[in-house]
C-alpha cells in the first residue's frame, strides 16, 4: 500500500477509555489527519490463561462491540488486534504508514512501564505520540507534586489538596462527523476476518450455561445509566452518601462502577453533570462530598500510580510488613 508520508496518518489505541466521549487523545489525533484508525489490542493466550472470570471478559467484548458500532456511524471501524503490543504495533505501523500514535495516558505502574517502552520505539521510529490523561479526575503527579512529591496517604490529606487546586478540567465532547473534518478510515472487505471483535468461544472459554449478563458493557449503555442515575438523584435530592442494603450488592440500573474501570464512562463528564445537577436543585456550590465516590477512587489511584506493588505487602513501602508466616508458625506451635 502507498501511503503519503507527508500527510497524517493516526493511529489511536484504545485500553481503557472505551468511548467516543471525553477523548482528548483521539481528539488531538484526528487535528489535521488524513487517515485514521482506532485499535485494541487483545492478548488470545492471556484471556485463556489468566484468573480473570468469564463475565468480566464477556463485559470488555461487550464494550469493544458497542465501540464499533459508535465508529461506523463515522464511517470507520475498531481494529481488534491479537497479540502483544510491543510485537503488534510495529508491524501495523509499517503497513498503514502510520505517522502518529495517540493513547490515553495510564495511571497504573505496569501501563506506565509499557507505555514508556512503546513511546521509545516510536521515537525510533519517528512516530509522534501523544498521551492525555482522562481516565482520572486529575494529573495525578499535579497532586503528587502539590503535596511535596509524595502521594497523600490518608483521605483527609488528599482532599486538602485537592481543595487548594480547585476544580478538575472539564470532560471534551464526544467526537462527531464534523470534527473528524474530513479525515477517513481504509477498511478492508475481510476487515470483519481480520480485525473483527472475537466471541468468548473464540479465546477459548466454554459458554454452556453461562446465564444472561448482570452488566451490559459499553459507552452506549453507560451514559444511559448515567441518565437514570443523575434522575434517581435528583429525585431522592439527598446527595449524601449512598445508603448500604441488601440489595446494594446486586446489579443496580443506576450502578456506574465497572463502565468507570473499562473508561466507558468519563469520570470528568460523571463529576460535572452531577455537579450542574446539585446546583440546578440546591442552588449552591457543591461541597467535596458530593463527589465522594469519585475521589476515594481518585484517592486509591493516586496513592498506586507510582507504587508497583501497591497490592502487595512485600515491597510496598506505605504497607505494615507483618510476618504473616512466622506467626502461623508461632500458633500452630501453641506459642
């Protein structure tokens, strides 16, 4: 394939952020580009080999599906790629005459470290890169740097800072014909052969039995329980902290939680409509509580993203080392 170098051609690759919605990586991308093509990359070995249960695979292809169908309405389609990144990418580079990387900046060690790998070899390369964060409310080395180059380690002390940086940036808006401008996406006719999203069968995984799904994944489905759950608030007009019942841990119509971890839903675009909505019923400035979910996992992030054994005890240095086997020993002695 012939590919005119000097023009911009953007491949943007997709993790987590699994929307069209508050994308300020995709949406740098596709300034000026001529070509385009969004991609998830997708370990067949890992799915069959890892600990990670049916339904939350079933979820993430779920999501992946509900991306497609938000790229054809722009003429375009999602490029699921099997295999590893650092093998895939270089090779996909080469055939579509890519000229510019773009992903969503990841907050956790082990993305930080592939990322950081990736972002070498297309230096090499000569491949641009652009990385933006929008799967947390802040930078997170913004709030790490306000408090003296350490991550708050207790919820108090992070919400003092937080409160001294005022208020996070805005969610983007969701990217439309108009935007993209004019910029297109090469599909093949064995595009669906090729690139198309993989059934649970297919990684291998035995679909007998398996009952209807508590969660349907995707960006369609999250901003449509954000809807129900913005209009639940505004009716119970509370907005204290959510009451714990039996109940609470079955599937809600309102409950957002997994569609934030896959980043179908824009922790940005969550903090603003329920900020607009407290002021719309209250008429006042919202206190930090009413975010509160949304910065204890803020909190958690922040506190992980520069620890690679945050959920470990050997290693971790903001964890008590408790020498758990001595003291089984020292009871099952009668000690």
């Amino acid at each position: 394939m012939s590919v005119d170098k000097s023009a911009k051609h953007t491949v943007h690759w997709f993790r987590k952020g699994l929307r069209l919605h508050d994308n300020p990586s995709l949406r740098e991308g596709l300034k000026c580009a001529t070509t385009f093509r969004c991609v998830f990359i997708l370990d067949p070995w890992f799915a069959g080999s890892s600990n990670v249960g049916i339904n939350k695979w079933r979820f993430l292809l779920q999501c992946l599906e509900d991306l497609d169908r938000s790229l054809r309405k722009l003429n375009s389609r999602l490029f699921v790629i099997r295999g590893q990144p650092a093998d895939a990418l270089p090779k996909l580079f080469k055939e579509w005459g890519t000229t510019n990387l773009t992903f969503e900046e990841d907050p956790e060690p082990f993305g930080r470290v592939r990322d950081q790998n990736i972002m070498a070899m297309c230096k090499e390369l000569g491949i641009s890169v652009v990385s933006r964060v929008s799967h947390t409310l802040y930078k997170l080395e913004n709030i790490i740097e306000k408090n003296g180059g350490k991550a708050p380690l207790t919820y108090h002390q992070f919400q003092t800072v937080i409160a001294s940086m005022g208020p996070p940036p805005p969610s983007e808006a969701t990217i439309t014909h108009k935007f993209i401008n004019g910029a297109y996406t090469p599909i093949g006719e064995d595009h669906d052969d090729k690139y198309g999203v993989p059934t649970l069968e297919e990684l291998g995984f035995d679909v007998d039995g398996l009952l209807p799904p508590m969660w349907q994944g995707g960006e369609s489905e999250a901003l449509a329980r954000l809807e129900r759950h913005l209009e639940r608030k505004a009716w119970v007009a509370s907005f204290g902290r959510p009451k714990m019942t039996p109940q609470s841990l079955l599937a809600s119509q309102t409950g957002l939680s997994p569609y934030l971890r896959f980043g179908c839903l824009s922790t940005r675009l969550f903090y603003y409509q329920l900020t607009d909505l407290y002021k719309k019923i209250k008429k006042a400035c919202p206190p930090l509580s009413l975010h509160g979910q949304l910065l204890w996992r803020e909190f958690f992030y922040c506190a992980a993203t520069k620890n690679p054994n945050f959920d470990k005890m050997f290693g971790n240095p903001i964890c008590v080392q408790i020498p758990w086997i001595r003291m089984q020993k020292l009871l099952l002695n009668g000690q």
